[in-house]
C-alpha cells in the first residue's frame, strides 16, 4: 500500500503538492503533528499511547466549514452595512469554494448546482458570422457536453449521530476530496476477492522436462487432439470475497525520560602558557665583488663562412610492385556415380568366307548378358478416400462457485464444467486445479459425470493439485461436470 | 529519477515529516518507508487520507474482540461516559481518525480498565449490503493485556493478506499474529504481507483526572450496527 502511495505521491507530485497544499492552506492545524513537543515524545515508544491525539480532519473540516460561513456571513452583512453600522447577522447558505479539479472532471460537478440532479444542461456557443454578401452564413458551432456520472455522492461521507452532517447544506461534500476523477478512488481491491481459475502469471506450456506455468489458483484442461497434439486451456476465474487479516505485534518499554546532555559547567581552557616565542626573519646579506678583473671581448675580425656542403640526398622510395595473382584452380569434386546398364544383347556374327574353301563352315557366336538392376515404377491410378467434415475438437471450461463470499471456515463448492465444442473426439482429458493456499480441499468431496479418477497431490505452497482424468475419450459436443468442495482457511 | 526523487522529498518537506525522530530506519525491503508505527497519533491514517482522495470519512465496521467476555466504551463525545456495550462489539468508524476505547469487566482480569487506541488506515469493499459482516477484527488476547499491566505497550498493525501470499493455515482462534522485533518497521512489515489497515496500541495509560475529555483526543462519529440495516446472511 504506501509503496504505491509513495508512488503515487511521486507521480501526482504537482496534484499531491496541490491537495497538501489544500488542506493544509484550509486547515492550519493539519500539520501540527511536527511541533517540537511531537518530536521529542516520538523519540520514546510511548507516544502514542501518551501523546495527544491529533486534530482530526473532521474537526478542522467543521472549522474550515465554520469560518467560510462566518466568511461568508460577513460578506452578505457587508453590503448593506453602508446604511447601518450595527452589524446584523444573517442566516445564509454556505457555499463551499471551488477546488481545483481535474481537466477530466470538470464537466461533472458544476459548483453550485444541486448533487443529487447533476444534470449538465449542452452548453451552446454560437458564432455569430460577419455579414457579407458573397460568403454563406456561418452556421453555428454547438458544443455539446456529455454529462458524465457524478462521483461526489459515492465520496461524500454521510451524516452521523452526534455528527448531523459533515457536508454543508446543499453543497456536494467538503471541498478537501470532493474531486475524485471515475476510477481514481482506489484501484487494488483483489487483495479483498480469493479467486480460483483461470491461468496467471506464467502461462502453462510444455517442454522437454514437462509442464510448466502451473501456479497456484490455475485451473487449466489437458488434451489431445484427433492429431495427437497436446493442448492446454485455461478455465474461467472464479473470486469469492473472503477478506483475510492477520497482524503484526511488538511490544515495547515506553520510556519517559527526559535526559539533558550538556556540559556540567566544565570550563576547559588551553592557552600558551607562557611561553614566549621571537622568531625573527634571520636576513643575511653577502656582497661579493670581483677585484681588478676586467675583461674585453671584441669581435676577432674572422669571417667564416658556414655554407651548405651541397650534399644532397634524395631518398626515393622505390616503387615496388608485388603482384599476387590467385592461380586459376578449377577443381572438381563430384560424385562419381557409374551406372552400368547391361541389357541382354544378343550379338551375332556372321563372316563370310573371302577365300572360299572347301572345309570353311560358317560358324555362329553368341553371348548372353543378364540384368544387374532391375528398376520398376508404380504410378498410383486411384486413390479412394474417406474425407471427415467434423471439426476439430476443443475444450472449454468453465469454472463455478456456489457463493458470492465467505469467511474463514465457510465450506465452497466448486464445478467445473468442461465441454468438447469441437466435432472430433478429445483424448486423455484432464483437469488440473492448482488450489490457492486459503483453500483446503475436502477429502472424499469430488464427484464427476463422467468416468474417470482424482488425483491429489501436494503443491509446495500448503494446499493441493486435484488432477481430474477421464477414462474415456470426449466425444464431440459433449460436456461433463467435475465438482468438489474447499474449506476457506 | 532524480525528479521523482525530489518529489518525494517535497512532499515530505510539505507533511511535516522531516523532524527530528520521524526519519526511517534502516528498511529490510529496499524500499522508502517514511511512515512507522512510533508516530503521534493519527499522522499515518491523515497520510494515507491524503494520498488517497475520498478514503477519508468513509465507515469500516470495526469488531473489537476480548478474550473471553467484557465491556467496550466508546467515546464519541456525545457524552463524557461514552457509550457502553458488551464484547465481542462491532461498530463503524470512521477511516482516517483516531479512536481511544475502554476495555474493562473482563473476567480474566477483574478490576481493570485499559484504553487501547485503534487508528483507522483503509476500510474494505464488500459487495453492497455485506459491509457488516466483514469488519475489520480487532482482538485483544490475554498475553497482551498482561503486558500492557506490566507497563508495556503493545503495538499492532492489522492488515489484510495477501491471498497469493496468505499463510496455510487455518483461522480458527482469530488472526494470524506474528511477533516482530520492537525496533522493526510495523507497517513495513505489514505492507510487505498485504495490506495496512489499522494500527492499533494497547499500553497501561489511564485518563488524567484533570486532563478531562482530552485524553480522548477530538470526538469522532462512531456508527453502531443498531442504525444500520442489517443485510440477510449471504449464501
């Protein structure tokens, strides 16, 4: 909660700075809880118990609301006090100030329009276009404002005993809270609901060590298809308003004691005692002179010429051409297949003679080859079917409850319905229902339509895993009823 | 970053909390907690009221519980003998006010009155017509009571669970209490297993006989379930 209100007062800085700024401008005594009094009893365990209690805001809203109308009174007193100078008081209704409002609530509470009416008449804007003769009249421009839902009845804490009102007459609600944008108020109530179903968090999914994604308060239906493919599917959320409480305690020892630290008139002084110190600059001059030294220097009257010696050196670099070329390499690696086709040929010869003689016969040499592959293809010349138009199978679960809330104690059933919406059959149908740790299943409790068996195992965070499984595959447009009963912890 | 940051700092200039006792402690969950249990009355319930617009003023049903039997006397200031009724008692108060009740005529403990205060943080949000049957429990056991005799003070933040991170167990003799060392951050702790709802303090005070009603700091509306419709159970 105040990490987010922490977050929230970061976030809505400028709106937050604005509200503080609001009620503590309204209600000077909002922020008397820094006095020093304060500070020094909060350095001790008992100050709550021994401090004041602070000025509630419903006090300082009666006397924002007490001086805005004596404010007010004054006003109406003032006009006609020109004629008389003994003040009168008058009756008048209050009207409360107009707070600063979001640019998105602004056309949802008017000040000083009935709450209870709110009805937001269209506000029409008419431009009224220039005369002239060749230009079409202008038509006029409606603005239509769309009245929205007031929020400031929801908001507006009603009257108590002792306490008739805490809003003024007629007015929508104490200035401090009375914009509340649809939707601000508060927004983390499922900390209130005890839910069950559905699949959060990490999604369930398989991989090749298994299932994973089950967390607790999952409810998810296991299946194959007619293929053999394995799907998952969430079931529907159920929540049961059970709000839970639980407290943490410490007890301490309130001190009130009051401890002074200062110094016990100890005067400590650390002087030079005397001790008398001359430091002087120690300045010491030396005068050296040269005696009878005189020395002449004049130009030598020698010319010399220092010339270049007109040694030049040229270094070039030389330009040196190194070509590489890649030698053409062409090589080729291929499978060699060798196909040897033998067929059988019947090879015949026949010679004549060119010398006829007499004992020469002609004479016939045959060979015989036979198949070494034997390569033969069939060709499919019909091909008969039998096509199924059913489509296919799915599951659909859908989780129930029998109560809207329950305390810790209070017995919940709950049903699942499952339902193939597809034509083809579902096999090895599963349930799983990954309880919530404030349930506990109750031996003995689960029932199904169909046949099949329970499984329950522990799931590591203090409750169970109840595995439905149905024996039989899930014809098609058929649907089945799992139910069991949980104790709310 | 350093926007948010000053922000906050802001902020906290702006609340009045940047006083001497009132800086946090070192925080076991890495975040700001600039609120704890050891402020003055009230300053964590007009925090939260802040932040959140139109908590303030709204009813939670409160149901103050002894250990066996007794007497619970609220003090709305409609009179100074405050408004007597028999434990286990439930009524409305008011979120973001500061209420000081009397416990006494407990059988455990003849003879003996304890002022308990109980600061209202949040309030729930029950389906509509369900608010009285899930008030806020607010229970006072036997070892508490001792050790506010023995001039102790005992000091609880009651939130609401988590139900994702809720403890396995069941709740039989009332909530779940857990003891936390006296230098610990209550509401952190708190906030850390769900959600801050009241504070509650339970010392050894008794009224100052010349301090008068403000022991009992301003007088706040206290809504008993007698003038409230009482819905049919809910199956």
């Amino acid at each position: 909660m105040f990490r987010r209100a922490v977050l929230t007062a970061g976030l809505w800085g400028g709106s937050a700075g604005l509200l503080l700024c609001t009620s503590s401008c309204r209600t000077p005594t909002a922020l008397h809880s820094s006095t020093p009094s304060a500070a020094i009893a909060s350095q001790t365990d008992g100050t709550g118990e021994q401090g004041q209690a602070s000025p509630a805001p419903v006090d300082e809203t009666a006397r924002s609301v007490a001086a805005a109308a004596h404010t007010t009174a004054a006003h109406t007193t003032a006009a006609p006090s020109g004629t008389s100078s003994a003040p009168t008081i008058q009756q008048t209704t209050w009207v409360p100030p107009v707070p600063e409002m979001p640019a998105a609530a602004r056309a949802q509470s008017p000040a000083g329009q009935d709450d209870q009416q709110h009805q937001v008449q269209p506000v029409q804007h008419q431009v009224v276009s220039p005369p002239a003769d060749n230009v079409d009249p202008v038509r006029p421009i409606v603005h239509e404002i769309v009245p929205r839902t007031p929020v400031v009845a929801e908001v507006c804490p009603p009257g108590y005993p002792g306490v008739p009102n805490m809003c003024p007459p007629g007015s929508p609600c104490p200035p401090s809270y009375v914009v509340v944008p649809p939707g601000y108020e508060r927004w983390e109530f499922g900390d209130e609901y005890l839910c069950d179903g559905g699949d959060r968090g990490l999604p369930v999914h398989y991989d090749g060590f298994g299932r994973r994604g089950l967390e607790t308060e999952d409810t998810i239906g296991e299946f194959k298809d007619h293929l053999g493919e394995a799907h998952v599917r969430p079931s529907s959320r159920v929540c049961i308003y059970a709000p839970r409480f639980a407290e943490v305690r410490t007890a301490s020892l309130p001190i009130t004691d009051v401890a002074v630290n200062k110094l016990a008139a100890n005067h400590d002084r650390i002087g030079p005692g005397g001790l008398d110190t001359q430091l002087a600059p120690g300045q010491q001059q030396q005068n050296d002179e040269l005696h009878g030294l005189e020395m002449r220097s004049r130009a030598s009257g020698v010319d010399v010429d220092m010339s270049d010696s007109s040694l030049a050196k040229v270094d070039r670099i030389d330009s040196h051409v190194k070509l590489i070329n890649v030698y053409e390499d062409l090589s080729f690696a291929t499978d060699i297949q060798i196909d040897q086709l033998g067929t059988a040929v019947i090879g015949q010869a026949l010679q004549n003679a060119l010398a006829w003689s007499g004992d020469t016969v002609t004479y016939i040499i045959a060979h015989n080859f036979k198949g070494q592959e034997l390569t033969a293809r069939f060709a499919i010349e019909e091909y008969v079917g039998i096509e199924d138009k059913r489509t296919p199978g799915d599951l659909k679960i859908i989780k129930l409850a029998d109560r809207k809330t329950a305390k810790p104690g209070d017995v919940v059933t709950f049903k699942i319905h499952f339902e193939n919406v597809g034509g083809r059959e579902l096999y090895e149908v599963r349930i799983v229902d990954n309880l919530t740790p404030r349930l506990q299943y109750i031996e003995g409790s689960a029932s199904s339509e169909l046949d099949g068996r329970v499984n329950i195992e522990d799931n590591g965070e203090g409750s169970q895993i109840l595995t439905f499984e149905l024996f039989e595959p899930l014809e098609g447009k058929t649907s089945g009823t799992v139910t069991f009963e949980c104790r709310v912890r | 970053m350093s926007d948010l940051l000053a922000r906050l700092i802001a902020v906290a200039f702006v609340s009045g909390l940047f006083v001497p006792g009132l800086a946090a402690h070192a925080q076991e969950s890495g975040y700001y907690y600039p609120l704890n249990q050891r402020l003055p009355l009230g300053e964590v319930a007009r925090w939260n009221a802040t932040i959140h617009p139109g908590l303030y003023g709204q009813t939670q049903p409160v149901r103050i519980t002894l250990p066996s039997t007794g007497h619970v006397t609220y003090y709305d200031g409609r009179s100074p003998q405050g408004v007597l009724a028999d434990a286990p008692s439930q009524a409305g108060l008011l979120v973001g006010n500061v209420y000081r009740v009397r416990i006494s005529g407990m059988p455990e403990f003849p003879g003996i009155e304890l002022y308990p205060s109980i600061e209202l943080l949040d309030r729930l949000h029950p389906p509509p017509g369900q608010e009285q049957n899930f008030p806020v429990p607010v229970t006072f056991t036997v070892e508490e009571i001792e050790t506010a005799l023995q001039d102790r003070m005992v000091t609880k933040v009651v939130y609401l669970e988590q139900p994702q991170r809720a403890a396995p167990f069941d709740q039989k003799d009332g909530p779940h209490i857990e003891d936390v060392p006296p230098s610990s951050n209550l509401l952190e702790a708190a906030d850390q297993r769900g959600r801050p709802i009241a504070i509650v303090r339970l010392g050894g005070r008794i009224p100052d006989a010349n301090a008068g009603a403000a022991f009992f700091g301003p007088p706040v509306p206290v809504v008993f379930p007698t003038q409230v419709p009482q819905p049919p159970a809910q199956p």
